[in-house]
C-alpha cells in the first residue's frame, strides 16, 4: 500500500474513532473517586483506627496489627462495592515498570459455596517469586523467597478494565534476607534520611516539627503515533525507538508545533487519559504540544515523592493504555526518531514541612532568609559532591541518545541559580554585605495591557539542575525512567549536606551564646560561605548545550561522564558505598545490585536493538533496494534495445543504489561480526556494545536512510519520520 493510501486509511480510522464524545469529569465530585484515600477512609473506618492511618500516613508511625485487620477488611468492602473481584500487591521491581500477582477476594467454605475476605497479613504482606526479576545476585534461581509490604503512605487504587477492576495496593519489594529488591523501599529510607537530618536542622533555628518531606512535581514528555505505523516499524515494536530512518524535510525547525493547536484526536486522547488520571487521585495540571511533531507533554502539581513516584507510573501506564484506545501509541523511550526533539522527565524537587512550608522557598528577602540559604546551600553542596551520582541516576542506554543533544542537559552536572540568588551568593564568597534586588514590573508599551511581574532571576532550559523560584528543577530524567532513584539520590545527598553543615554549624557555635541572633546569624553565614566557596565551580549560568562550556567544566574538574558505562563505572566507590550504608539507604549489596541490574539493562538494550536493525536490514531495506535495482537496471536494457541514449540518469541511479546496497551489505557482515563476538564479563560486554556494537550500528543506518533516500516510496515499506510524525 502506497504512503498516501496509509496515510488516508490512517485519517480516516482516526476520525471514526473521534465519534463518540467523552464524558467529562466532574472535577471535584470525581476526583480521587478509584482511590481508598483519606476521605474514604475517614468515612468507612473507625476513629481510632483512621487517626492510626494518619499517624502511619503522616508521621511513619508503624499501623497496630488489630487496625490493619479492621482497615483490610474496610478495604476490601470498598473495593468489592466498586466492582473488584481481585487484589494485588502493586510494586516496582528493578526492571523499572510495576508488578503484581493477582489474588482473588474469594475463599471457599467447608460446605462448599464461597465468601470474600482481605485478612489483615494478607494486606500486609505478599509473597511473590523473587528470582525471576532483576535482582543483581541478590536472589538466585534456588533463592526464590521474597515478600511484598504494604506502604500505608500511598493510597490503594482501583485499576479498572472494560470487564471489571481490582483493588492494587501500593507495596515495597524486598527478598527473604531483607535486601530490597525495588525502586520503592530505597525511596522511603531516603525520605526518612532526610526527615531527621532536616529536622535537626530547624531545631538549631528553633523551630520544631513532626515530619519534613521532599516534593515532587515531574513533568512527562511523550509522543503519540498512530499505531498502524507503530506495528509495521519491527524498531518500534522491539526497541522504542526507530532504529533506520532519515530526517524528513519538515521537522521541528519552524517551532511551529511547540504550544500551538492540539489536534482534535490527539485532545481526545488526552481528555480520556486525563479523566482516568482524576479519577486515581493523580493531580494532572498541564498539558501542551512540546516542541517535536507529534510530541507532547503532561505535568502534575507537587505531591510528596513517595506519592509522586508511583503517580508517575500511573500516568505511564494510563497513557499507554488509553492511547490504544484511540487507535495510537504513546512512546515513552528518550528518543524515538533521530534528529528530532528528545523526551525527558524534569524533576521538580523541593522541601517541605508537615505544615505546608517550603524550605526552599527564599521569599521577598532572600538575603535575610536564613533556613532558605542553609538549604539551598546544603543542595548546591550535594549536586557538587556527588556528581557521579547524579549522573548515574539517569543513566539507560536510552537517554545516552538524549543527554548533550541540544534538547537536554549535558551529562555535566552543573547549578543554574538565576541572576538574584547567584549575586547573593557572590556577595557571600567575596566578603560584601548582602543584599538581593527586588521584582520590578514590565511595561508592555501599551496602556490597556497591565503591569507583568518580572521574576528576580530569568530561566536556563539548558541546565541539569536549575533552580525555578522555589524548587530545584532536575532535567537529565529520562522519560521513560522510574522518578524513584533519582529521588533517592536527591533525598541522601542533601540529607548528607545538611548533616554535614549542622554539624559544622554546632561547632562553630561551641562555646558562644549560640541563642544571641547576631552570634548565630554570623557563624551560620560564615559557614554558607565556606560551603558556597568550596562548592562554586558547580555554578553556570550560560548555555550548558556550548562547546566552550564543555572546556570550561573540564577545566573546572567537573565530571564528564558521557555514557552509562562511564558512569557505573563509578557507582560503587568508597564516597558511594560509605554514604548510602551511613544513611540506612542502601547497603554495599544492594549498591552493587544496582549496579549489576543496569548494566546488564544497557546490554540487553543494546542486544536487543541491534538484533532488530540486522533483521529489518536484510528483510526490509535490502528487499527493497534490490526490486528497486532490478527496476532501475530493466529500464536500461530495455532503453538500449530500444535505441535510447538518453538512459544515463538511470544508469547512474542504479550505480548509486547498488553501491549503497553493496555499503549495507558489508555493515551488516560487520554488525553480525561484532553481535558474535563476546567481552569476558558483564562489564567488558557492556564497553565492548558502547566501542564497537554502536558503532556498526550506526554504519547500518548510515547505508539504509541513504536507500530511504532513493528508493521510491511504493516500495520503501516502512512507514517514514514524515508520515508517523505527521499523519495525526
């Protein structure tokens, strides 16, 4: 079938679709409504046992087993009223996606009929087989034991289908010996390690709370194609992203698609996936066209990150599915077409207070705002350290594509901090008095418009880890990542910092009057200082995406690492190792698992895909190629005998396919020498797929965009950048 016929059929199956009209939310009625959250719970469940839930919610207080009978069996109540027949023990193993084993309600009686029932441990705890995930040689094929444990802190959920729904219940993943074997468990230790270290901070400034969370708002980039052209792209199938393909004439060089019109499909899409997301609690505040055709971008508000992590599955998994629904794909991977627009996932990372406060805040006077420049210098601090780290947490073979193309930070950590802060902080490292400018309005030049308030400080999209106002926003993420370990690292590096800095603030403060104001306010001043002075060749405020930064970070002795394999090489250090075991995160075992699981994740990426071009090479672009020579080579014969001299254009064409044939051929004989060839270990194999598998790769799609290029295209059956991008 001919590109244009497709592209009518593809038209025409979307309007269909677009037929029937979604019924729209009630925003408040039906918010939150397929959770067993707060207000459910303080509905259905005793007074006692809700105020336990809150405390456990809350505060982390451990649930007395007598309530967790009461709220199991409230629970399952809920859940059957609702339609559920089932529940699962929803956790995210190191594979980076959720998991679960589904159990029934039903339990058979002696006299043979049936009730339902959720007992108290069954809520409590599952036991799913821990050998057949990722674990890093934590778990063995022999080893099989491993449990699931509810996480009272996140809401159980009803996940609906056409046919029915069952209750999931947020849980961690550990194994029989105790070693977390999740993204989930990691997380909930930072968050603890943080909560002390931040607590003690704000007891030397005399303030005195219950609990200090971290808050995250993550912001999904996605794009949506139509998923008949998905299903004839074997890369897209297999790998997320296409593997051959040349840029098409238009792509995103006109800017034209970034915020504009949403198409009315693709809105469809995204009202349903939306509604959906109301109606688990997930607070989807924006959407937009991002700045790639065909790419697209939702963004909840601030929630507390345990929450967040799992939300951030949730919208996934919801845009996934919906998107079937409307007869497209949603692709997640980092960079699904080469040339255009990457996905990211920007972590915005804050602090807060059990009270609402947000200690990253720095308010009209940050100069004077004493708790919001020990934070913001405890995290500046924290990104300097543990740079490696940083990097490591967004590491996949995936987003090595994405970071440093001009769409996405480097891999070079570096702290964007905006013209106010910066100057504050210059004031501090040379010694001035402090002072910070004030907001100033903008006049438009036109009477009727009003006044614009004008930020302090401008924005830096090019920068890893920029601060925006009152948060700290985290751009390396890749899509399709998990928000969980990068969180983590966030959480123990600055619970690292702000130990560190209370601990050298209480020495300072030995033998002073450390409850005189000016006494206090000079040595905590001094110490922000020293930290800024030690910690200032992080500070960049230009464009991170320049050449003449990349010299200058090296200059500097700022990290570069490029790859993943660079980066794990890293990961277990003695600073690593030391500081995940001294904050009760991650022991040694489990760091090295980590480390074990993503380089074998790199390898098998990279397996994976390039098994999937060598097979789309020879059965695709090379049958192609071939009809179209033997085309191209019948048109001359046959022009000769007709006595026609005017067949040289053809010829030459034939002369360039065949010579790109024969430059497809022998890149594929040496992408199929190199996927022969073996490295010692899982390392070796992992610099060996870098150094030379990608590379072969690379000389393979080299040969096929140029025969994309030149074969006709009835005959080029892979749909084109042009058509998926564009065919809405």
């Amino acid at each position: 079938m001919s590109t244009h016929l497709h592209n009518l059929t593809a038209a025409k199956k979307g309007r269909t679709q677009q037929s029937t009209p979604i019924e729209p939310p009630d925003l408040e009625d039906h918010f939150a409504e397929n959770t067993f959250g707060i207000d459910e719970m303080r509905k259905r469940l005793p007074k006692t046992v809700f105020e336990g839930m809150v405390n456990s919610i809350t505060k982390s207080a451990p649930l007395a087993t007598h309530d967790a009978e009461i709220v199991a069996l409230t629970m399952k109540e809920w859940a059957i009223e609702h339609g559920a027949t089932h529940f699962v023990h929803w956790f995210q193993p190191l594979t980076g996606l959720t998991a679960g084993k589904h159990d029934s309600f039903i339990n058979p009686t002696q006299v043979g009929q049936a009730v339902t029932s959720l007992r108290g441990r069954d809520l409590i705890q599952g036991e799913p087989d821990a050998s057949s995930f990722p674990s890093g040689g934590l778990r063995a094929t022999h080893e099989a034991r491993g449990y699931t444990v509810w996480d009272p802190s996140s809401p159980a959920f009803l996940a609906e289908n056409d046919n029915g729904c069952y209750l999931a219940i947020p849980a961690c993943f550990v194994s029989w010996t105790g070693e977390a074997l999740d993204h989930k468990t990691p997380l909930l230790r930072s968050i603890d390690a943080l909560d002390r270290q931040a607590r003690r901070v704000l007891r030397l400034f005399g303030e005195h709370v219950e609990r200090v969370q971290t808050t995250v708002g993550a912001e999904q980039e996605y794009y949506l194609i139509d998923e008949e052209f998905f299903y004839r792209r074997p890369d897209l199938v297999n790998a997320g992203r296409t593997l051959i393909g040349c840029a098409p004439p238009k792509g995103q060089q006109l800017d034209d698609h970034y915020f504009g019109e949403i198409p009315s499909r693709i809105l469809a899409c995204m009202l349903e996936a939306e509604k959906e997301l109301y109606r688990l609690g997930v607070p989807v505040k924006t959407r937009h066209n991002e700045v790639a055709p065909s790419q697209y971008e939702v963004a909840p508000v601030f929630e507390i990150s345990g929450i967040s992590s799992d939300h951030q599955h949730l919208i996934m998994i919801t845009l996934k599915r919906i998107a079937r629904k409307h007869g497209l794909v949603c692709l997640l991977h980092e960079k699904p077409f080469a040339g255009i627009n990457g996905s990211g996932k920007h972590i915005n990372w804050s602090i807060a207070t059990d009270s609402g406060t947000n200690l990253l805040d720095p308010g009209d006077t940050p100069h004077e705002n004493l708790i919001f420049l020990f934070f913001c210098t405890a995290v500046i601090r924290a990104v300097y350290r543990h740079q490696d780290l940083l990097r490591i947490s967004v590491s996949s073979a995936a987003n090595d594509h994405r970071l440093g193309a001009n769409e996405a930070p480097p891999a070079i950590m570096s702290v964007f901090l905006g013209k106010t802060l910066r100057d504050i902080y210059d004031q501090l490292i040379n010694g001035e008095e402090l002072h910070s400018g004030k907001e100033t309005d903008l006049f438009l030049g036109v009477t009727l418009l009003p006044l614009v308030p004008r930020h302090t400080g401008d924005r830096n999209r090019t920068s890893p880890f920029a601060f925006t106002g009152n948060k700290f926003e985290f751009r390396s993420v890749g899509s399709s990542q998990s928000l969980a370990f990068p969180n983590v690292v966030l959480n123990v590096t600055v619970a690292e910092s702000l130990d560190y800095m209370a601990t050298s603030l209480r020495n300072r403060l030995r033998n002073k009057d450390r409850h005189d104001p000016e006494v206090f306010r000079t040595a905590l001043l001094h110490l922000v200082r020293d930290v800024a002075t030690d910690s200032q060749t992080i500070f960049f405020e230009g464009d991170n995406y320049a050449e003449e930064w990349h010299q200058e970070a090296e200059r500097r002795g700022l990290l570069n690492l490029r790859t993943t394999v660079d980066a794990l090489e890293v990961m277990t250090s003695d600073k690593n190792v030391e500081l995940f075991g001294k904050y009760g995160v991650l022991s040694e075992a489990e760091l090295d698992s980590r480390m074990e699981v993503m380089l074998e994740q790199y390898d098998m990426s990279l397996d994976i895909e390039a098994r999937t071009l060598e097979s789309m090479a020879r059965t695709a672009v090379l049958p192609a190629a071939a009809a179209y020579l033997h085309e191209l080579t019948q048109t001359c014969i046959q022009a000769k005998k007709a006595g026609l001299s005017s067949s040289d254009g053809v010829l030459a064409t034939a002369e360039e396919v065949n010579g790109t044939i024969n430059a497809i051929r022998s890149a594929i004989e040496n992408l199929n020498a190199q996927l022969a060839a073996e490295g010692d270990d899982l390392h070796a194999e992992a610099v060996r797929k870098r150094d030379h598998v990608i590379p072969a790769m690379l000389q393979v799609r080299e040969a096929a965009d140029q025969l994309e290029q030149l074969i006709p295209g009835d005959k080029w059956t892979l749909p084109s950048y042009t058509t998926m991008l564009f065919v809405h």
